[in-house]
C-alpha cells in the first residue's frame, strides 16, 4: 500500500473516517467522490482544467479516438506493480491501465474538476488534487511514472521513483492535430517537447516509439470537443475557433505521439 504523506509537513498521513491526519495536526477531507484535495499553494481559486475543458476531453476520449495510445500505454507499463499517473487529468488513462493490471495505481492532477470525474469513474485507483512539483508520497514509493501530454518534472518523477524504477512519458509529435492548427493559426509552430532537455540529467532514454495514424471527426460535437480541450481554443482568435466548430467533418486529422520509456539513473 503505498504511503501518502502530508503536503505541508511530510508526515504519514493517516485516514480516519471521512479524512486523512497527520501526527502534526494537519487535516484533509476526503470528497464524497473518494478522492483527496491536497493542493495547499494555489495560483489561481480553481487552478488546472475548468469544468468545460474536462467535459469535452471527457466525451472525446471516450468515443476512442485515442484508444490506440492507451493500448501502448498498457503494454509500455505491463508488470509494474505501482504506478503513479501524474497529470491524470479526468482519468481516461488511468481507468484502462486500471482495467488491464493488477497493480496498485495512483493518479495526480491539478485540477479539481478533472479528479472528480476520474473518482467517479474508477474506485479501485485512488485520486488526488495535487502538484507534479511536490508529490505527496515518499522517495522511492513507485516502480513507475506515466506522464500524458503533460509538464515533466523530472527531478520529483526519479524522488518518488525506486531504484532501477522507469518513467513513461507520451508527448505530442511535431504532426499532431497538424490540420487542425492551420485551420486555427497563420503560422503553425513545431508542437514538440525537447525530451532531452526535460529528462536528461534524471533519466536514461531506453525505449522510443512514434505513434501516428489519421481519425476521422464526423459531427461538430466530436470537432468541438477536440478544440475545446486543448490549449488551442484559448490561444487562437475567437473568430478562428468559430470557423473550426462550424464545420460539419474534419476528416484526416493526424495523431502524432512520442512513447518514450525512461529508466531512472543510478
């Protein structure tokens, strides 16, 4: 079982009823959905995903678009017996390694709104609001990390990571949803993370995989879910947005992704 211990003072924390003590007194409630806010430095009131980009990632993931991806995300991490999802978002991942492993998974996010839904979706797997900067668990409580798609925090993923213990991180391809950002920008960037400079100094590269197909969108529900959970519907002009979800196909978009297993240095 793995351990969770106190944002503010690193203690155990302990569940007790309806909440999670620590030694030092410092008290965490857990929410009727099951999962544990323990966010305790904020930028913002509601930090992370609103409420409407989680929905439309939500309905997306689950018509399948992306379902190759988890697929390879299932076998990548095959045999681990902990697991720590960091940036779980509203849990699409996490449920189906869930489903496909008998190890014991944890998954982290940012966003409130994002970790209500994974609660809901997945009681076998326990969630928490929390930063990838300060993770609350032990060094060395994990024999792998999963980051989807978002920031790396590399020096905290190798803290919580044993020895010998492997990061996998899925990131965007300098392709990925390319047709759709030039129907939203003039000038389309490379979309690319440099995984080097994210990773090098924690981890050894072990294993790489691009993954890139083609997905039909058939409707302006499944077009309007895809822009609204990216980052793109609040970057590219309104009026660009508009033109996009008034489209009544978008067919031949391409996925493109980098599976990248990492083991941690010595």
């Amino acid at each position: 079982m793995i351990e969770i211990i106190c944002p503010v003072c690193g203690e155990k924390l302990e569940k007790t009823d309806k909440m999670y003590r620590c030694i030092r007194g410092h008290v965490f409630d857990v929410a009727k959905q099951g999962y544990i806010n323990l966010l305790v430095k904020k930028n913002s009131k509601n930090p992370g995903d609103d409420k409407d980009m989680v929905k439309a990632r939500q309905d997306f993931l689950n018509s399948g678009f992306y379902e190759n991806i988890s697929e390879k995300v299932n076998s990548s991490l095959e045999g681990k017996a902990s697991i720590l999802d960091v940036g779980c978002g509203e849990g699409y991942y996490t449920d189906r390694l869930q489903n496909a492993t008998s190890a014991e998974i944890l998954g982290v996010d940012i966003s409130k709104e994002a970790i209500k839904i994974a609660a809901k979706k997945n009681k076998k797997v326990q969630f928490l609001v929390g930063s990838g900067v300060n993770l609350p668990f032990k060094s060395g409580s994990f024999e792998a990390v999963l980051c989807m798609f978002s920031k790396i925090f590399s020096k905290e993923y190798s803290r919580v990571l044993k020895d010998g213990g492997q990061l996998l991180v899925v990131s965007s391809g300098k392709h990925h949803l390319l047709e759709m950002r030039e129907l939203l920008y003039d000038d389309v960037w490379v979309d690319e993370v440099d995984l080097e400079a994210e990773t090098g100094e924690q981890f050894d590269l072990i294993a790489a995989e691009e993954l890139m197909y083609k997905i039909n969108l058939e409707n302006k529900q499944e077009i309007m879910n895809l822009v609204r959970m990216t980052p793109y519907y609040y970057k590219a002009k309104k009026e660009r947005v508009a033109s996009v979800e008034k489209l009544d196909a978008l067919e031949g978009l391409t996925v493109d992704v980098k599976i990248s297993l990492y083991a941690k240095k010595g």
